[in-house]
C-alpha cells in the first residue's frame, strides 16, 4: 500500500472530541489494548517479548523448523539467482544480498559483462560496511539520480526497514558519498533533482507540513548551500490531502518540458495542475486519470474511469495522447486522440520507455502480453513483442538513451527467465532462475466460485496431479483483493520447496477489489461494497471444499498488510472454513485504522469510520471488533515488525491480545526490524519462512492427522 487520504484535519479534530465520535471510534474506555499502540513503549515491548518467546519455544521445538529454516536460507542466499539490474550511462547496475553482505550490496557491470554466465561486478556501495561504521540498522531503499548522466544520487536508507528514509548524497563515479552535499533527515516523501545544485524537495519539513496521514503536502525548491527552511516554497497543497507535491517533467532524453503538481485528495482521486504562464493551472482531467508519460512528442494520460471530453469519451483504463506543443500552449485545450482500449478482460499493468518506444505491460485474462507503441506518421502504431505465452510478463529495465530493454517471463512452476532486446530484433533469453524445487507431477489448473452475489471468481491451483479428490490434502490459499493491486502466477522457490514438494497444494484467488481485471474490477469492491472481497475469498475456499481439492481441517489461508486484513475477516466471519490463519503485518482494528501508522491514507479504500454510515460498514467485518466469545477459531498465527510504520504492529498486536483474553488457542510473532517488507536479510526473511510453514505444517498437517487417529481408537 502507498500513500492517500481523508477529509478536513480541523473536522477530525472536531469529530475527536464529539461525544458521537468517541461512541464510533474506540477511546481506551472501549479498547483496553491502545496501549499495544505505543509501538516502542516499554510496556508494548515487554508484551512482545512474552509473546515471542511461547511462540519460538512451540515453533523452534519443531524438528522440521531447522531443515525448512535451511531449505528457504538456500534459495535466497544462492549466488546463482539472476541479478536484476538497472540501466544507467555508466552501467548496469544492481542491489544483491548474500550470506557475506546481508545487508546489500550496490554493484555494476557491463551490458557485454552481464550476458556472459558470471559477470564481472565492480563495487560501488557496501551497505553492511556503512551500517557497521555508523552504529545504525541502515536498510537501502534505493537511489534517485540525475539524468542524463545519473552519476549524483541522493541514497534511500531506512533504520531497520522504516518507510520513512534519510537521504544523502552520492557520487557514483567516485563511489563516494559528498562531503558537506545535500542531505535530508528521516522523513516520508521524496525529491527531483533540477541540476547538480538544485532539487525539488517533497518531505515532511515539520509536524505543521504534513497530512493527516503523515505525509508532505508541500514542496521547496533547494539550492546548494542552503538549509531546507530557506528553501523557497513552489507548491502547497493542503493537510486534508493524502499527501501532494511537484516535479519537472522530462522526456526520456532528459529534455525539459515544464512542472506539473499534484493534491491526492484520497487514495483513488488526485488533482493534477500544470505550471502555465507563471500560474498553476488545474487540469481538465478525472480525479481517476493521471499523466503517463511522454513519447514520439506525444504527452500520454491514463484514466480509471470513462472520460468525457469534446473530443469523445475515451473509456476506463485508456492510454489517451495529446500532441505535447500543444499541450504546452494550452494544456486544457489540445485536441485528445485514443491510444488503446482495454478488449474484455483486458488491463493495463506498468510501462516503459526506450530511446524511441514506450512498452506497456498487459493483462489478457490474467495472462501477460507486452504491447510496443510509437507515433508514426501521425498514428500510432502498435504491436506485440514476442514473449512465452501463458506466463506473466513483466518489464524488467530499460534505457531511455538507447532502445535496450529487459523482460521477465514467469508462472508457478517454471523458472522466471530474462529476455533481453537492443531494439533490431525479438528478444531473447539471457538468463534463467535456478529450478528450485522438484515439479514433477505438479500441475496447474484455473476454476472459477461464484460468489455470494453471483459474480464468477477465478482462482488458480497448484497440485499434485492426479491427487485425490477427498479433501485430504494440504491446501494453503492466498490473495490481496485491493488497492487495484493484481496477484499473479509467478515462480514461488521458497513455496515450492517447502509446501509444494511435499506434496502439498497452492491457490492464488482474483477477488474483486484488486487489479486483475481492469479498474472496476477494483471499484465493484471498495468503501461500502468492500465485504464483496471477502465474499469472493471465502467463496474460493468453499468452492475447493465443495469441489473435494480439500477440506476446512486441511485448508489454510495466507496474507499480508490489505492481505492480511482479508485473511482476518475471512476466519472471523467463516472460522468453519479454515484449519489455519496467517495473519502477516495486518490492518485489524478497521475501527482505529485511520489513527494507527499512515492509516488515515487509505480511507478512500475503506471509508471514514469517523463518519456514521462510514463506520457501519466497516464496523460489519473489522477483524478486531470480531473476536468474539463462543466462537471456535482456528488457532490464528498473527506476526508483524516493530519497524513497520506503514499498518503498524499495532494491529497484530491488539488481535492477538483479543485473542488472549477470550481465552483463544493462537500465536504471534515480532521482529524488531524489517519494516512493511518482513524482512532486511536472508537470515531473517528464512526464519519467517521457516515459522510459517511449521505451523502450517502442525495445524493442516499433524492436526488432523492426530484427530483422526483419535476418532479411531475411541471407535
């Protein structure tokens, strides 16, 4: 999840103190578990500890824990992994950790280097080397440089894998960070370099420059030399937004051609503004459309829903161009032409731009296909690149100085592979993941639920082929279902050793509230037609039950932050379905949410549980709110990071103490570190692994096992 918003802070402030309020949104008098809230309180850390140690003393204890802990540190510490890379002038350039550099290493190599079967890397930043000489649990979150030359960066590092980053400056020729250059302590939000000495700076300069949801609304102007607070400010938005800013447009030859802004008036609708003859100027376009880019001359606009215009209603989910001179002399009056149209079924993913194309990343019905268009002749032509068929496809890197560009081919049982292209000819393979695990008589297969409206919801199936169909098998479900966020078929090593080749099955389930199907797919199941996502995951898993794939003792569910949410409500309002619950860095306490971490941004997903009607369909599913006595759960495993400043753990705090209290079966898990991510190194993202995969293990494995052979001998 990403930044986004709410309504007025004055109003909230108001509300807060409303007798209605106080009676809507929980105040210690109702909720005697704030204080878990608190994410670093003495009290909220000794809590933690407790809770970890009764859940290692259980999971630790399994003698599977050590070899599936072993098995998992193998795959993501294996030196024959590919190495992504980016592309800049100087070279291919990408972020790897092992178990000699857990905390990362920044390498680059080049392109001749790269395709050979063990390039030669060069070092240029030693982040383990960094986080020991400064005392400082530093995570790199990545590096925003100037173009063309892209050789002076400003650093992402994060302490213990918070949102929230330091930036400083780095000169990648010399390998060096720049005594006395530009940095920026600890905050949300970003920057755009302008020149060598000057940058656009979107953060959060006080508690006062911030939104509710505690990102910036402003932007400075940063000169050399200067302090942040004489910085010139250059745009405002206001603290109701979600959060909001400016920055340069430039086209993929680093050319400048203007500064748009934008306000993030709530997590689905922004207002775009454009800077015409020394004024900003809103403009005429959806609070669901947006920019896309500019290729050929052409500047590109996507929208999410229909769009009307004096040029035609150009449908939701679009590519839309205007001629980009004249946009620039009248951006809200340049003729509107279409680029392409979503068929059915159809959806845009991400995009790309070469020297002379821009690549679009597709959906067919949950299939992948890379669409290349240019403007030719003033047309524009389109045509598809020569990838694998049924897989998912995705753009990996490109150059904006050259027509080089890498592609990633991926599905559950065969290894994700790397295509390459310099634009004279198809792409092709450069490089393959390792197999993993042994797929043999594995198979996949797509089916459909109906939900509890009728709707028909797809979900895909990895099994054993030729199984059972019984419902004796070890079934492990997961989805997402928001934020138009797509789950898709994708090579799973850690999964497949460790469930799937122990004979084990995997479902991935499409609900509606996520981006598989185009915008409204997303749109059908959002605010108060938000229980329709968790509709269609219950009514996935009742279909594999109903279909005999397996049954509610063997049948486990899985997901993180909106995932995690999902999974909450799925076994508080159907806790008969399910033998098993991973609840990962959860939103829970939907009744708080918006006064928990950056909760407040995502009250354009889920509603204002401030606001009456607002509340009571968020009151109808929140988790936490749920738990409730006489009702037999399925011994929930709930675990978050005390870094994580995005759901905060908070969340999987309060339901486990719930839990508790009611005298419930359940376990819960923290790490100090890892942020929203779950993890800052291999040794620690293996022993998450390792946790999760004993307890399913023990809960849809042993369990039943054990219950049966119970009935048998009082038979």
């Amino acid at each position: 999840m990403t930044a986004a918003t709410g309504a007025s802070a004055d109003d909230h402030s108001e509300e807060k103190t409303s007798p209605m309020t106080e009676t809507l949104v929980p105040g210690p008098e109702q909720d005697p578990y704030i204080w878990l809230e608190e994410a670093r309180s003495d009290e909220a850390l000794a809590w933690v500890e407790n809770e970890n140690e009764r859940t290692l003393a259980v999971m630790e204890a399994d003698p599977r824990f050590e070899q599936l802990k072993n098995e998992a540190l193998a795959i993501l510490d294996s030196e024959d992994r590919v190495p992504y890379v980016s592309f800049r002038p100087d070279g291919l350039y990408n972020f790897w950790q092992d178990k000699d550099n857990p905390r990362g290493i920044v390498r680059k190599t080049t392109l001749e280097s790269y395709q050979t079967d063990d390039p030669e890397w060069e070092l240029v930043l030693d982040v383990d080397k960094l986080a020991e000489e400064e005392g400082r649990e530093w995570v790199y979150k990545g590096s925003t440089c100037l173009p063309p030359a892209m050789n002076k960066c400003m650093i992402a590092l994060s302490d213990g894998g918070k949102d929230a980053t330091v930036l400083r400056e780095f000169d990648s020729a010399t390998k060096q960070f720049v005594e006395g250059g530009f940095e920026l302590p600890e905050s949300q939000g970003g920057i755009q370099w302008v020149d060598e000495d000057t940058m656009l700076v979107t953060r959060n300069f006080s508690e006062e420059l911030q939104t509710e949801s505690e990102y910036p609304y402003t932007t400075r102007l940063w000169k050399r030399g200067q302090s942040t607070d004489e910085a010139e400010e250059i745009f405002r938005g206001t603290r109701e937004d979600v959060w909001s800013g400016a920055s340069l447009l430039r086209d993929n030859k680093s050319v400048v051609h203007g500064m748009s802004a934008f306000r993030a008036v709530s997590f689905h609708e922004t207002e775009y503004y454009w800077q015409h003859q020394g004024e900003w100027l809103r403009l005429d376009i959806p609070l669901k459309a947006s920019p896309y880019g500019i290729i050929d001359g052409q500047m590109l606009f996507s929208t999410d829903v229909d769009w009307e215009t004096a040029d035609g209603t150009f449908p939701a989910d679009s590519l839309v161009a205007v001629d980009l001179d004249a946009f620039k002399a009248d951006p809200n009056g340049a003729t509107k032409t279409l680029v392409w149209a979503p068929g059915d079924r159809q959806t845009k993913r991400g995009a790309a731009t070469t020297g002379s194309s821009l690549f679009v990343s597709m959906l067919d019905n949950v299939v992948g296909k890379i669409v290349k268009f240019d403007f030719e002749d003033g047309e524009w032509q389109q045509s598809e690149v020569a990838l694998p068929d049924n897989a998912t496809l995705s753009i990996a890197a490109s150059s904006d100085e050259s027509d080089h560009i890498m592609f990633t081919a991926t599905d559950f049982l065969n290894p994700t592979t790397l295509f390459y292209s310099d634009g004279s000819g198809d792409p092709v393979a450069i490089k393959q993941e390792t197999s993993r695990f042994d797929k043999a008589g594995m198979t996949v297969e797509q089916h459909e639920a109906t939900s509890a409206d009728g709707t028909k919801i797809p979900y895909f199936i990895v099994k054993p082929e030729g199984m059972e169909m019984d419902g004796s098998t070890a079934t492990l479900m997961t989805g997402y279902g928001g934020f138009q966020v797509p789950r898709l078929p994708s090579y799973m090593g850690v999964t497949g050793k460790l469930w799937l080749e122990k004979g084990n099955a995997f479902v991935l389930a499409n609900m509606r509230g996520g981006g598989e199907f185009g915008p409204m797919w997303h749109q059908t199941a959002i605010r108060e037609n938000k229980q329709r996502t968790w509709d269609d995951f219950i009514a996935v898993g009742q279909d594999l039950v109903d279909k005999g794939f397996t049954s509610p003792k063997h049948l486990g569910i899985m997901g993180g932050s909106q995932g995690g949410l999902l999974v909450g409500t799925a076994f508080t309002q159907r806790p008969d379905l399910f033998g098993a619950a991973i609840v990962q860095i959860p939103l829970f306490d939907m009744l708080r949410y918006h006064l928990i971490g950056r909760g407040a941004s995502w009250i354009g997903e889920y509603g204002d549980p401030r606001i009456p009607e607002q509340n009571e369909w968020i009151q109808g599913y929140s988790p936490y709110q749920k738990i409730v006595e006489g009702v037999d759960y399925p011994t929930p495993f709930l675990w978050a990071s005390t870094a994580d400043d995005r759901t905060h753990p908070a969340h999987a705090r309060k339901g486990a103490a719930k839990l508790k209290e009611l005298g419930q079966p359940y376990y819960y898990f923290e790490d100090m570190t890892g942020g929203h991510s779950g993890g800052v190194d291999n040794e620690q993202r293996a022993k998450l692994q390792a946790l999760q995969y004993v307890y399913l293990k023990q809960r849809l494995i042993d369990a039943p096992a054990e219950a049966d052979s119970a009935s048998e001998a009082a038979e």
